[in-house]
C-alpha cells in the first residue's frame, strides 16, 4: 500500500515540479487569494500543446490542491520536501529502475514512519460481539465514580505523556521551500 502511495507520490512531484514559481499571492482582501498562473506554468514546461496536463490543471482537484498547498507559510510535508529537493534525483533516476526502486521503497518506509510515529506502542482491538448478543437482556448498573482515582489515573496519564518520546515529524509550520523555477527543467 505505501509503495504504490510512494509511487503516485513521485509521479504528482514530477508533474507539478516548479508550481511554486507559478503561484502569485493576492491581497486585496483580508483572506489572502492564491491564484495559480496555469499559462506560465505551461509555457516554461513546454507543455502548451499537452490536453493532459491542462486537463488536470483545470481541474477541481487541482484548485483544491492550490488552496491548500499554496500559502508559503504552512506545515511541510513529504511532498513538498520531493518537490524541492529531490528534482535532479528524480530525473537521474528514469533511466534507472533499480534506482527508483530504491527511492520508491525509501518514500513508503517514510510514509508509514508519518503514519506510526511511535511504532512501539501498540493498541489493542475491540473484539467483536459474540453471534446473538443483542439478543440477551442484560442492563447491568451504571459503576459509581471515585474521583480519588480518577484523579490518580490523569496525573499517571500526564506523567507518562510527559516521558513519552516526540513524534519523528513535528507540524511546525515554516515556509515552504519553492524549489528550482520551472524553467530549469523541460518535459519530453
């Protein structure tokens, strides 16, 4: 499952590679607008003449993704940090499957790591309610509350909160990292 997520992952980062350079901030009102320049972006690609990608950039999804992707200051992600960073990697890479491979594997460890930060602890399942349960009348009392212990088991709870080790990926917001401009690469 991470594996074909790390996949799709790498193909939106190769697709949208550069969309930072082509977002322009507007602030007429007291929201900010984000408004993506879909003209440039195709232009500096070359990709003018390619229905797919315009398609995709007409898109609902797309605008979604703008809106929420858009604001330079917001929490980074995987895929922000693919898009900036790991462009030349990707584009070494096309010729090379094992290579990919490689990366596609280390993508979907990262992914699980975002997931289960704290893989150590371990929860436990409900087990599910014998055939015919509902059927059986049983209105047991409701137990009365002894607030001594209830008091005990929330400062053993922030105790061990306290102790606990931090998650591998904390959601600081900083800005985002643009990325090299889109006309430093060309798509075929």
């Amino acid at each position: 499952d991470k594996e074909v997520r790390a996949i799709f992952l790498r193909l939106f980062a190769q697709l949208f590679q550069g969309y930072r350079s082509c977002l322009q901030l507007i602030r007429i009102h007291a929201e900010p607008v984000i408004h993506f320049h879909k003209a440039a972006f195709l232009g500096q690609r070359g990709l003018i003449e390619n229905d797919f990608l315009t398609k995709v950039l007409n898109g609902m999804a797309f605008a979604g993704f703008v809106s929420e992707r858009g604001p330079p200051f917001r929490t980074c992600d995987l895929f922000d940090e693919l898009v900036a960073f790991e462009v030349e990697r990707i584009k070494a890479e096309e010729g090379n499957p094992p290579k990919m491979i490689k990366h596609v594997r280390e993508l979907a460890e990262q992914l699980l790591k975002n997931e289960n930060p704290n893989p150590h602890i371990a929860f436990q399942k409900v087990p599910r309610p014998t055939e015919g349960s509902h059927l059986r009348v049983h209105i047991l009392p409701f137990p009365r509350i002894n607030e001594g212990r209830v008091q005990e088991l929330l400062q053993e709870g922030l105790a061990r909160s306290q102790g606990a080790p931090t998650a591998t990926r904390g959601d600081k917001k900083c800005v985002v990292p643009a990325g090299p401009p889109v006309g430093t690469f060309i798509c075929s």
